[in-house]
C-alpha cells in the first residue's frame, strides 16, 4: 500500500473538498447573477437570503431587451472589439516575428512588452483622452479613438502568444524559401504565418476578450456612446438589481461562448506562448 | 571548363568559425565533395556560395555570369527544410509559384523533377506523413526544378539510418553520373566523400587542406591532418629518427632494441635530405603478416585484436609506441609478430611543417 504513486485517503479527501471549493466559488457568483436576473427585485434582497428562487419572472429580461441602448451598446462594443483585435493581432504578429529572428530586437521588445503591461493605465489614462480630443476621436459613434487604445493594450498580449509559434520554426525553412525566390514579405506569410495559425487565432481571441471586458477607457472615453462595460456599470450603480444582472448576462453571453470555443486549442497548448 | 570559380573567399564571424582566404574551381558535371571535421567551414563555405552569407572578401563566380545567385544555385538542406503544412507537390512547386509559372506547365515540370528524384508517393501527402528518405527525395526535386547550374547539397543524408543512407548514396552517384549535374556537396564523413566524390576538397579550420581526387588524397595526402583524417581506421603515425650511414639516410623509431635493427629491416632508405626527426605513416590496412617484395618489417607487440567482420583490428605497440593493424588473421595478444609494409605504403611527414616529404 505504501508505493510512491498511491496516495493516503485522506489526501484524496482533502483534493475533493478542495476542488468542490473552488467550483463553488466560481459558480455560486453567477447562479446567484443568473438568480436576480429572473426574480423579483424584492426577492434578491430578502434577509435571510433565499438561497433558491421562490418566483421565476422574464420582467427584468423584457425590460433591458426594451433598452435602445442595449442594441447600440453591444453592437459598439462588438465594432471596437473586433477592430481592437485585428489591429492588435496584425501588429503583435509582425512584432513577434520581428523579436523572434533578431536577438538583439527580440531583448529590447521584451523588456518593452513586459514595461508596458507594468504601466499603470491611470498615469497615461487624462494625456491620451487630450490626445483623442484632438484628433476628433472623442466619444466618437465608431468606437475608433477607444479601438485603438485597446488595441494598444492587447499587443504586448499578441505579440507574446505568438511569438513563440514563431520562434520554433527552424530558420531552413525560411531560408530555402528564400533560395526558392521569395521576397522576405512571402516568406512570413506563406511560410511563417501558415505555421502559426493557432497562436495567432488565440491572440485574437484574448485581443478580443480583453477589449469586450475593458472598463476604464471606455468609461472615460465613450461617454454618450457608450459600450457594454459603462453600461453595465451604470445601471448597477443607478439602476435596479434585476435588470442590472440580465444586462450582465448579455455581456458574458459572448465570452463564455468563446471561451468555450478556445478550449481545445487550450488543450493543444497553443497558448503556451504567452509563457515565453 | 569551371562551372564554379571561388577566388580568395573569407568570411569571418564574431563567434569564431568562418573561412579564410579560400580558393577553389569546380568543373561543370562535377560531384565535387567539401569534406572535414565540425567546425571547419565547410557549411559556411557552401552557404557563401549559395548567396545565404555574404563574403568579407573574396569573389565567387558561377557560369562566368554575374546575375541573381538565386536563379543559378538550388540548395538541399541537412534536415530538409521542406514546408510542413503544404503538400509534398505544393512544396516542389513553390519556386514555380512565386514566379507565377501557368498551372499546366507547373503540373508538367513538378512530375518531371518528381520522377528525375526517383520519388514514387502521392504527391498530395505533406512532409510529416513521409518517410526521410522520401522527405530527401522531395527537397531534391524542389531543387531540380529550377533546372540550376550548380546544385548545393548540405549533409543531405545524415538524419538518416545508416542503410537507407547507403542506399541513397548510391542512387546519389547514379543520378550524378547519369544528368552530368554539378553538385558541391557537403559533408564530415570521409568515407562518404570517398566514394561520392569526383573531387574532393579537406577542409579545416577555415581553410583547405588538399584538393584531389579521392585516389590523391587517400594514396598522397599532402599533410598530416589529411592523412590522419582520410582513411578508416586512421593511419599510424609514427616518429622517427633520421640517421646517417655510409649508404644512405635511414630512419628509425627512437629507443629501437638493437634487435630491431637486425639487418636493415627496418631501417627504410629515404630519397631526401632530412635532419633530425621525421613522421613515418602507415595505414592499418597497408600492414601485414605477408613479407612479399619491397617491403619494411615491424616488430609488433600486441596488446588487443576486436574482431570487425572481415577481418581484425590489432591494437599493437612498435618501438614503444602505439599502432593499429587491419589483418585478416588474429593473434593472441601478449604475443610479438613481424609486420610488413611496402615500402611503397610509407609516408613520410616533417614534424615541423607536418607537410609531407617527399
């Protein structure tokens, strides 16, 4: 009984109450969203607290889905997030590459990447708001000024993911790719790219997520167009409970949907760049 | 008529390496074979002639032109740098792509180099589903179809099993002789360039030892690094010294018992004026139990024989120092036997130059 791999009973034990505790720690905040976002508001502060809903009500659903903000909202946030996170992939990717053919370069960006995830975004938040001001891209319907400020934010994200895709493929390929005839552009995409298909799907993908959830720009920036976060925020400070936790459920709606599809390349490892 | 002319080429790099002041020509429909130890530049020289390096000084001519190098060198790669996500014909063809070749004549020019590299699968199957001699096959044709004047091999066949390695090298030569290609090729196993090459060059540390056919260098390698490293097991080296007699100049291990020089066995007439010390090299196979005519005698004393199929290696101590013997008889070791050499398998080396005497 007392072999290496075989563990005592209580260490098992112990891994089960552990485990269950983290599930439930994930999983009771959003039972208790899903919960307010179908009763009554009355309900949802009751003291004692009702653990299990006494009446199921679409009242709250009806009433965000009457929002014409709602539609405005998602589709803004949904513009800015795929723009923030194409930009931020197509910049990133070249980076990577760039960093992971020049010793020299890739030193500098990494020390760059990482000094910039370090900056607090409160130091350089009022500057780049003038700086949006001035160009015209404040508060703007588009979303633009605010795409790309998440854009911004997300490369030090792409341009890791992906660059270790990058780094392991062998330097022969490229170069018989050049002895072929190929200019140095053909080669990163017809030799390069092709092979990083996957980190540079998940760098869009964390681009993407990473925009949908952003707060504080979007609050500061997009002040009458507004995206879901400022919403959101908005009708949890002034609004009531119940419709505030439908329109939370809207904004998960989507990155539960992706994340569900990124686990199998979550599987695949290929999101073990962000580690270098 | 020099298909390739390489004058005074250097190419020097931080990190030590490179090649100094090399000088070569290879004839048109050549296998011309750079062959030496790791490290010796044989890789960066092969590069500078494909254009990947650029020379610190020197001159490198193909075809007495001087267009776009890339238009006149294809280069088979060690590992072969095949494109892993497209297609086995989408990687032959993609030189033809980039040049926006018309479909038809792709298709005609990809089964033409397919079947020139003696490749039988389906083309449609990608670099990671064949096997490494297919992988091989594959990278030759993408090189083939350019139809270049000089084709570049990079120790082509050493990932690969030792069978399958032979049998490439074989059909190797076959193709060679069969298109009239010029081929440098590349690699650190002197045996192979032995048996591949029309020509062959040594290399070390930057520069070229000898120049010759693979009869030259083997039967009169111009130094000691070129005797030593040409031939399998290596060759014996031996010192020796010169001493003078009425007749003529003999030469001796030192220390030697006197009864050594019974007769003169073993003292070896030198046809030149040398002082001092001098190099006496045999190689293994060159020794024998056999007197036969014309021949010098050793007094062996054995320490080890390793059966080898096909014969045996001895391992031996003559005059105090060591040697190795390829026999096809063993002998008990302990035991002291005479072994023969002709006097036409000596070579002789000055230890100062370690170039070769005679």
């Amino acid at each position: 009984m007392n072999t290496p791999d075989a563990s005592p009973r209580w260490a098992a034990a112990a891994r089960v109450v552990i485990e269950a505790a983290v599930v439930l720690a994930a999983a009771v905040p959003i039972y208790l969203l899903i919960k307010q976002a179908l009763t009554p508001d009355l309900e949802s502060f009751a003291w004692p607290p009702h653990w299990l809903p006494r009446n199921i009500t679409a009242a709250h659903i009806k009433a965000i889905f009457a929002l014409a903000e709602l539609r405005s909202a998602l589709l803004l946030s949904l513009a800015v997030a795929a723009a923030a996170a194409m930009v931020a992939s197509a910049l990133g990717t070249m980076l990577a590459y760039a960093m992971a053919r020049r010793e020299g370069l890739r030193r500098v960006g990494m020390a760059g990447l990482t000094a910039a995830r370090l900056l607090p975004m409160i130091a350089v938040a009022l500057p780049l708001t003038i700086v949006l001001i001035h160009l015209g891209l404040y508060d703007s319907p588009s979303g633009l000024g605010l795409a790309l400020i998440h854009a911004a934010l997300a490369i030090p994200t792409t341009a890791l993911t992906t660059y270790g895709a990058f780094a392991a493929i062998p330097l022969e390929q490229e170069e018989a790719a050049f002895l072929d005839g190929a200019s140095a552009l053909r080669i990163f995409l017809a030799v390069d790219v092709p092979q990083a298909k996957l980190a540079i799907a998940a760098s869009l993908v964390l681009s993407f997520i990473m925009s949908w959830d952003e707060f504080g720009f979007a609050l500061l920036i997009q002040v009458t167009h507004r995206t879901m976060p400022p919403l959101l925020y908005y009708y949890t400070v002034f609004g009531d409970v119940g419709p505030a936790s439908a329109l939370a459920l809207v904004m998960l709606g989507p990155a539960v949907a992706v994340i569900v599809a990124l686990r199998p390349m979550l599987k695949s490892g290929a999101l073990k760049g962000i580690q270098r | 008529m020099a298909e390739l002319e390489i004058r005074h080429l250097s190419r020097r790099f931080a990190s030590g390496g490179g090649v100094s002041t090399v000088s070569l020509s290879v004839d048109s429909g050549e296998l011309f074979v750079l062959v030496g130890p790791s490290g010796c530049g044989k890789s960066t020289l092969l590069r500078l002639i494909a254009g990947l390096e650029y020379p610190d000084a020197g001159e490198i001519q193909i075809g007495g032109a001087d267009g776009d190098r890339r238009e006149l060198v294809a280069m088979v790669f060690q590992n072969h740098a095949l494109y892993p996500h497209m297609s086995a014909f989408d990687n032959i063809a993609f030189p033809l792509r980039l040049r926006r070749t018309p479909r038809a004549e792709i298709e005609r020019r990809v089964a033409e180099a397919a079947a020139l590299a003696a490749l039988q699968i389906d083309l449609g199957r990608r670099p990671g589903q064949l096997s490494g001699g297919e992988r091989q096959r594959v990278a030759l044709a993408r090189a083939l179809i350019r139809h270049p004047r000089v084709i570049l091999m990079d120790e082509p066949l050493s990932s690969l099993d030792a069978q399958l390695r032979e049998r490439l090298r074989v059909e190797l030569k076959e193709f060679q002789r069969r298109t009239q290609r010029t081929i440098i090729y590349v690699t650190h196993d002197q045996r192979e360039a032995l048996t591949l090459g029309d020509r062959i060059a040594v290399m070390r540390a930057g520069t070229i030892e000898q120049v010759g056919t693979p009869t030259e260098v083997y039967n009169r390698p111009a130094n000691l690094f070129v005797a030593t490293f040409i031939g399998q097991p290596p060759m014996n080296i031996l010192r020796c010294r010169v001493r003078q007699t009425a007749a003529s100049t003999t030469a001796a291990p030192p220390s030697a018992e006197p009864a050594l020089e019974i007769g003169d066995k073993l003292a070896v007439a030198i046809p030149f004026g040398l002082g001092g010390e001098v190099l006496l090299g045999i190689r293994p196979e060159d020794l024998s139990y056999n007197p036969g005519s014309d021949a010098v005698a050793f007094e062996a004393s054995f320490t080890r024989v390793e059966f080898v199929g096909g014969g045996y290696l001895a391992y031996a101590t003559v005059a105090g120092q060591e040697i190795t013997a390829l026999l096809d008889q063993p002998v008990e070791p302990g035991r002291t036997r005479w072994l023969y050499a002709r006097r036409r398998a000596l070579h002789f080396f000055d230890p100062a130059s370690q170039r070769r005497a005679d």
